[in-house]
C-alpha cells in the first residue's frame, strides 16, 4: 500500500493530499530512511512523521484498504511520542 493512502486510511492525517504534501517535505522516514508519497508500506515496518514540534513513530501492524472511524487505530502502534526542539 502507498504510505499516502495508509497515512488517510489509518487517520493519521486527514486528506491523501496533505500525506502527500508532507511526505514531499521530507517529515516522514519508513525504517530509518525518508519516504515518499508513493513509497510502499508493509507489515512491521517503522514509521516517524514530524508534525509541527512533535514527532511520533509507530509500526504498521495490518493493511487495510478501508477501515471503519473506530478501527483505525488498530492498524498501528505508537512507539514514542517526543516534542522537537
């Protein structure tokens, strides 16, 4: 699954559009390395993505093309939480 739909279908960010837009920005790293709108995202893999002062990683757990409001949150885990200086 491309990370911009995974990032709207787990609600992580609201539009697909906006995904892209900050996958573009170079604020979110698959494993280690920065990641792309259309960078594929699988099963375990390790996601940070900055917003604003904050970065949040979390690990995909399950891909799912749609999800209902309430399940979307099973569809990764949150790591860490830290403010960015």
């Amino acid at each position: 699954m491309r990370l911009d739909k995974f990032l709207k279908v787990s609600r992580l960010i609201k539009r697909r559009t906006l995904a892209k837009e900050v996958a573009d920005q170079g604020r979110i790293t698959i494993n280690g390395v920065q990641a792309k709108a259309s960078t594929n995202v699988a099963v375990g893999d390790e996601m940070a993505i900055r917003f604003g002062q904050k970065l949040l990683t979390i690990e995909v757990q399950q891909l799912k093309e749609a999800v209902k409001k309430e399940d979307a949150a099973t569809l990764y885990t949150v790591k860490k939480e830290e403010p960015v200086q």
